[in-house]
C-alpha cells in the first residue's frame, strides 16, 4: 500500500500554458536534479503529485534522465517535452469548451494488486488512471528504479472522451 508522503519542493512558477504556448514547448529548460538521495517511494508519490497537479515541472523532477512517456493517442514525451502533452491534450479538449489547468489533472490509484512485474530490470507497477473533467480513464504502467521514474505507459479504456483524443490526432 503506497503512503502519503510529503515531499517538500522548490516552489517554481510555471508558464501560463494558454497565454504563451511556445514557452512550455521550450526544450532547453534545465530540470534539477530532484531523484538524489529519495526513495522509489518517495520519487513515485512526487511523480503521482505531479499528475494530480498537470504540474509537468512536478513530473520532471521524479523522473530519472532517459524517462519515456508513451501515451498512445498523443506520442512519446519525455520529461523536457511533459508541457507540451499537457498543451495537446488541452487542444483536443477544447472543442467542447475552455479547458483549464485543473481539468488536465490526472488522479493515480493503486498499485494495483496482481500487477507488479520485472520487466528489463525495472519495476513495474500499474495505477488506474483518470481526469475526470476530461471523462478519461484507463491504466498507467510506471517503471520505478532508484534514479527515478524510467517509463510510463498509459492505456485508454474505450469512452467517449477517447474518441476525442483520436478524432483530433489526425
């Protein structure tokens, strides 16, 4: 069972994605190092924070240097480029009206029993994983090792909110 950590952070402001979207695609931004000395369980509780908050700083800073996120109606990202899902996925959602930073948090529950594996020297665990203003919802696959969060795959259960992702990606 995963326990309620609190991990303290620098406290740094994020670009306002709406106004100057091109400043959160910027891909030279230097993330600091946050993954030294923390525990996996300390680093996977930062990177669920992260997700409840679409805070894409949040995510970096639990994520170890080669960390992939593959969501497969959007693409691969990794942590320099988490802005620029965010900035997609508000994009495709705002066909059915204005969609804030809030509506973009993603809650993770679990780990899931039944579920934990070694694959390719890594710790996997699956979360459920949903936005609720979104309507999306489905599983993540998160690979934890001691330099951070190494991979994350989500999958959609099949909704209408899914439907918008694939009907804009084209």
């Amino acid at each position: 069972m995963l326990q309620a950590l609190n991990i303290h952070t620098q406290e740094v402001p994020l670009p306002t994605l709406h106004r100057n979207p091109l400043a959160a695609r910027s891909r030279t931004r230097t993330w600091r190092q946050a993954t030294r000395g923390k525990t996996e369980a300390e680093l996977l509780a930062l990177y669920i924070a992260g997700w409840s908050e679409a805070d894409p700083r949040k995510i970096a800073d639990a994520a170890a240097v080669d960390y992939a996120f593959e969501d497969p109606l959007i693409g691969r990202f990794c942590r320099h480029s988490l802005a620029e899902y965010f900035e997609i996925v508000r994009g495709r959602f705002a066909i059915s009206g204005a969609t804030a930073r809030k509506d973009l948090c993603f809650k993770l529950s679990g780990p899931m029993e039944g579920f934990a594996g070694k694959r390719t020297g890594h710790c996997w665990r699956e979360f459920w994983r949903e936005a609720p203003a979104l309507g999306l919802t489905g599983v993540a696959r998160i690979a934890v090792t001691p330099k951070g969060i190494v991979a994350d795959a989500v999958a959609y259960d099949l909704n209408m909110a899914t439907e918008v992702l694939r009907g804009s990606a084209g």
